[in-house]
C-alpha cells in the first residue's frame, strides 16, 4: 500500500464514523457500496504498486516519495477547503498531540521506504502476499503494547498467520530469498504505524492524522529530494504522477468506502489487493507467484480473516 497495502487503507480507519444511509437507502444497500468501493480501492493502490515497480527502476526512492506526498497533501488540504472553506485547513492542522503525530508520520517515511524498495525488487504478488500478515501482527502488537485482550483462538491465528509467512520465506531451504525479508520488515513496520495511528486517534480525529500523514512526511523528504533528484523527461513525469494519483485515488476510495460501511464489513475485501496484485504482476510484467508463495498467502489471508472474525464477534 503503497506505501502500501495497504497501504496504505488501514491509515483511514479511525477516522471515520458509523456508516451513512443515502435518502431512500438501507443498511445492505450501503454496506454493498462500501464493499465495493472497497475493492475499487485495492485495485488503485494494486495500480500504483505496478507504476512505482516500474519508475523505481529510473528514478531514486525518495523522489518517488516526494512526488506521492506531494500530491497526498494536495489531496487532504483539497478535501478540507471543499468541506469547510480555508478554515478546513486550520481545524485539521491543530492537534491535541503534535509530538506523537510528528513521530508518527515520520515512522511513516521509514515504512513507506521499505515498500517501495520491495516493489523495485520483487514481484508485486510476492510482496503483497507476505504484507497480508500485517493485520495479524497488529494483533499480537494490541495484545502486547496496549494490553489488549486476545484470547487462545487469536493467538492460534496469529501462529497460523506467521506459518504462513514461513513457508513463503521458506528459511533455509533452496528457494530462500533473502529479498523476501524486505517486505516482511516493512509488514511489521506496517503493523507498529498502525499501532502508532490508534494511540493517535484517542486525540485526534481522523482528518488530523491524515493532514499529518501528508504534510509531515513531504517536509520530511524535501530535504532528501535535492541530493537524489533525477530530472525526469515528459513520459517519466507522466508515470511519476500517475503512481501519485492511484495511491492518492486509493485513499480516497476507501475513505468513501468506511463512510458506507463498517470496517468490520470491508476489511476482509481489503485482501483482494492480493488478486490485484498478481493480475497486474502478470499483465505488465509477466510475473505469477509460485505454488509455495500461492499456498503460503492463502494460509496467511485464512488466518487474518479468522482474526477478523473474532474481533468483530468480539466486539458484538
């Protein structure tokens, strides 16, 4: 997500409210629009995965950040002056607290590099496929940072959910590849942001966080941009804003997407950037995940399910 897989899409989660009903329109209407906005959302991020693959074999890292949290800010301080006027832009930029939303948004940078270099590296169905745990290492996370309670099942998953990871990985093994530990490094760095994001939604709303998730990283990379800057030709400013657009798109698919439905009802539809990911991989780069990668992620994407099931029985 792009940055992620998800990016990238679990970032909004906290800042939406329970779900809205058009005129005239019920429950299942809604909760079926925002699973599909849902799914139109992974196929965004899906597509800018495969734009950032391919300018990132030109241009350098944190050029390809720049552009993306350039054109994010843009996005966010875009929505709030159409809500609200100029003074949108004011409410969304005042936090109750600013060191952890700094903190946080620069973590961001960190994981956001780790993305990006997988996808330079390797196969975009392979990332995504290892990536899938990180839901289930917030879980182990919320059970050992924030003291949360997580019984035997979740547990058991999350076990489940790291076998998986393993027989992807295969450690010690022929087919090891030590690439394979980019993005599970970035799965976890994923997975602390998360974290990171919850402990900042009990001050901040939602629109706060994702001002910060913008502004703070661009300010961030600025200062990198100058030394690593490669002047791009008129195909390549096309893809670099293109791989912009769709992550930025995806982020505001998803946002509409939690304004029509739970997160309960679209997170597990959020795994369908795994098929994205490889239909995408295989189009422009005639890339397909082998046997072991495939039965890996459906042990992985089995396990994260069945962790969101018993959250949302949970929380019932």
């Amino acid at each position: 997500m792009s940055g992620s897989l998800s990016n990238e899409e679990k970032k909004t989660v906290s800042s939406l409210n329970s779900p809205t009903l058009n005129s005239g329109g019920s429950i299942g209407d809604t909760t079926r629009q925002g699973i599909l906005l849902a799914i139109i959302a992974m196929a965004a991020f899906s597509s800018g995965d495969a734009v950032v693959k391919h300018v990132a074999q030109t241009y350098p890292l944190p050029q390809l950040l720049w552009i993306r949290y350039l054109i994010l800010s843009v996005l966010v301080v875009g929505m709030a002056i159409y809500r609200e006027g100029p003074g949108g832009v004011i409410r969304i930029s005042r936090s109750n607290n600013l060191p952890l939303q700094i903190f946080r948004s620069i973590f961001l940078v960190g994981e956001a590099f780790l993305f990006t270099l997988s996808f330079k590296l390797l196969p975009i169905a392979d990332v995504h496929a290892i990536v899938a745990v990180a839901p289930i290492f917030v879980t182990a996370l919320s059970a050992l940072w924030l003291k949360e309670k997580v019984g035997l099942r979740r547990w058991s998953a999350v076990l489940v959910g790291f076998a998986g990871v393993m027989i992807i990985l295969r450690p010690g093994f022929e087919g090891f590849n030590q690439l394979l530990l980019l993005p599970l490094a970035a799965a976890t760095a994923f997975a602390f942001y998360q974290i990171l994001l919850r402990i900042s939604s009990r001050y901040d709303d939602g629109q706060v966080s994702q001002f910060y998730t913008g502004i703070v990283p661009l300010i961030a990379v600025t200062f990198l941009v100058p030394f690593f800057w490669i002047q791009p030709d008129f195909y390549g400013w096309i893809a670099l804003i293109a791989g912009g657009i769709f992550i930025s798109l995806g982020h505001l698919f998803l946002i509409f997407a939690f304004q029509y439905a739970t997160p309960s009802a679209v997170q597990p539809f959020n795994y369908t950037l795994l098929v994205w990911a490889t239909l995408f991989g295989w189009l422009f780069y005639k890339e397909l995940p082998d046997s072991w990668t495939i039965f890996g992620a459906l042990i992985v994407v089995s396990s994260g399910l069945y962790t969101l099931y018993r959250e949302r029985k949970r929380a019932r």
